[in-house]
C-alpha cells in the first residue's frame, strides 16, 4: 500500500486529526510502510505526502486531517 493510503488508514483509525510526528510514529509502530531500503517512514515523508494528495488530506498548521 502506497504511503498516502497509509496516512489515510491511520487517520481513520484514530477519527481526529494527528501531527505528521504522531502519523509516522504510528506508520512506523505498526509497520504498515517502510522505505524502498527497508528502513523507517520518516516525518518528511508523511509532511511531503500530505501536501502532494490535498483532494484526500488536509493541512492545518501541524495538523493533517482527512478532507
């Protein structure tokens, strides 16, 4: 599963907006994604991702919510 489709999972799962911080730790907690080298989701990624998907995610300061 795609990383955005990942952040939506989380987001639902939880019913409230999140920071990207509290998303990666849960991604990566839950090993749901990881890196093409194998390695942990970064915050990058998840702050990245939120903004290149705006008709599934919004932003709000350091919030991400779905739309």
């Amino acid at each position: 599963m795609d990383l955005h489709e990942e952040i939506r999972k989380v987001l639902l799962e939880n019913n409230r907006p999140m920071s990207v911080e509290e998303i990666t730790d849960e991604i990566n907690l839950q090993a749901l994604c990881t890196r093409h080298d194998g390695s942990a989701v970064c915050n990058f990624q998840v702050h990245s991702r939120s903004f290149n998907h705006p008709k599934l995610l919004e932003r709000k300061g350091e919030w991400v919510k779905l739309k």
